[in-house]
C-alpha cells in the first residue's frame, strides 16, 4: 500500500512540474489566464500583467511568440488594430 502512494505522489509530481514547464500562467486583472508556451521552461511561467502597459507585456519576447497579444485582445486591454501595429514594429525591428 505504501508503495502505490509514494507512485500516486510521484505521478502527480510530475504532472505538476510538467504544467508549470508547458503553461505561462498570466494575471491580468482580477483573472488568471493560462497561455501554452512553446517550448517547455520556466521562464514566465507566473507574469503579474496588473497595471502593466501593453507595451510592456509585449516586449517580453516569450510572451509574445507564445501569443499573448490575442490574450489581451481577447481580454478587451487592446484592439486587433493595436495588437497588429505592436507586433509590426517588433517584426521591423527583428524580433
């Protein structure tokens, strides 16, 4: 018995690391949103976007490859229009 829940331990272990490796978890507002990224890292995985300008989410090069700009559309912070001229200065500028 004991060792079917040290297995259900570990199992559910590492279902938890492997979430915290595959999602970025993002509040905006009063809501958490979670967003898939696109590699498995750590880097982003809890981003507080409270009171945070838009411009400032999206120079977060992982955030935005991982879509976070339909986030934020979606979320009511910015406009499709203002969602397509941030990401075509930053496609100008190389990124």
């Amino acid at each position: 018995m004991a060792a079917v829940k040290k297995g259900i331990f570990w199992v559910i272990l590492a279902a938890v690391v492997y979430a915290l490796l595959s999602y970025h978890f993002i509040l905006i507002g009063n809501t958490v949103k979670v967003l898939k990224k696109s590699e498995l890292t750590l880097h982003y995985t809890f981003y507080n976007a409270k009171g945070k300008p838009n411009d400032a989410i999206l120079s977060i090069d992982e955030l935005r490859r991982d879509g976070i700009a339909d986030l934020l559309v979606d979320m009511g912070r910015m406009s499709e229009e203002e969602k397509e001229a941030f990401l075509a200065g930053y496609e100008k500028e190389g990124y």
